[in-house]
C-alpha cells in the first residue's frame, strides 16, 4: 500500500505524536484516510473511525478491506451518542471543530476527555485565525464545500487552548509547516492523570 501525496510530510507531522500501540479514535473520519494511513504505520496501534454520513463509513470499511488493513474499523455515528470504548489512547480531530457551532464546543470537547484514559492524549488539528489571507482562502474552500449555511468559526489559538486547558487538558501548541495557503494548527492535549 503507498500513500502518493502531496502532503505526506503533513501526516507525519501528527502522525509523531499518536501512540503506538493502543487505540485510537479517529472522530469525524471521513472516508477513512487519515485511519487507514496511521493503522498502516503501526500494526499495534487500533484506529477506530467515526463518521456521521454512511456513505463515508461504507467506503472507508471497503478500503481496509480492499488494502487488508485489519487494525482499523469504522462506525456510522455521533460522539454525544458513543456507545464505543471509554478507555482509548487517544483521539484526534483533524478539521472538525470549526464546523461545530461555536456554544457547543466545549461540550464537546468534555464529552472527547471523557473517552480518554488518563494520561492519554487528544490531538486536535484545525485552521487557525491568522494569517488572514489563509484564513480567507480556507473560509472560500469551506463555504464552497458546506455552503452557506453551515457554521465556520476558525478559533483563534489562544482562545482555544484556553478552552482546553480550563477541561483539564495540559496544551502543547504545534505549528504545522505546510507549503498550502491553509493556516493549520495542531493541538497536543495530554488529559489529566
């Protein structure tokens, strides 16, 4: 199996921070790429997708099935109603929070803690306020994906480690090197012991 993209370098950069070995939650998994990637890497590390839309979920359970990638599994389904393990390693979020409306994201990320062991980690990637012309160019991708009418609210760093670290959270702020106009942060949130 390879992984032919552009953008490998950018993968990696999160990639450093999962764990090994353990399981992993992959909240708003799309069509399962990211998942399958990371469960490739390492055979010990069980990467558990989660996705709102069906069509999503069918096809990222096609593709580990299609590129024998046993340590991964996909579920159709919402966090608020996660059912799953309440243990897990870790957690990543990769573009999801800036689709969230802005009142129910600390809620959200409450619920997300709770899934967590302790110790263990929440890997949060999102667009970030600045620079503006990222930010621009990023807000016309989005709306020309989601419309108009959907919310998009990019946080501004500081505002959102606050957020984490008033649930507890020890916050490590990442800077991610990208050669795209997207203005991409990383959040390494250790959960408390």
């Amino acid at each position: 199996m390879r992984f032919n993209i552009l953008r490998q370098y950018f993968l990696n950069e999160i990639v450093q921070y999962l764990p090994k070995q353990g399981r992993v939650l992959d909240m708003g998994c799309g069509f399962g790429l990211f998942s399958l990637y990371f469960g490739k890497a390492e055979p010990g590390r069980h990467c558990i997708g989660v996705e709102l839309q069906e069509g999503r979920v069918a096809h990222a359970r096609k593709s580990a099935e299609r590129l024998g990638i046993e340590n991964v599994e996909y579920y159709v389904g919402d966090v608020r109603d996660w059912d799953g393990p309440t243990d897990l390693d870790a957690i990543y979020l990769l573009d999801v929070v800036h689709h969230l409306p802005q009142e129910s994201v600390p809620e959200f990320l409450e619920k997300l803690k709770g899934l967590i062991k302790p110790g263990g980690l929440l890997i949060l990637k999102d667009v970030a306020d600045r620079p503006l012309v990222k930010m621009w160019f990023t807000l016309i991708l989005d709306r020309l994906m989601v419309g108009m009418s959907e919310p998009i609210r990019y946080w501004p760093p500081a505002e959102l480690i606050e957020l984490l670290r008033s649930l507890g959270f020890d916050v490590k702020r990442h800077t991610m090197n990208d050669i795209l106009p997207y203005p991409h942060m990383l959040y390494v949130c250790t959960a408390p012991e």
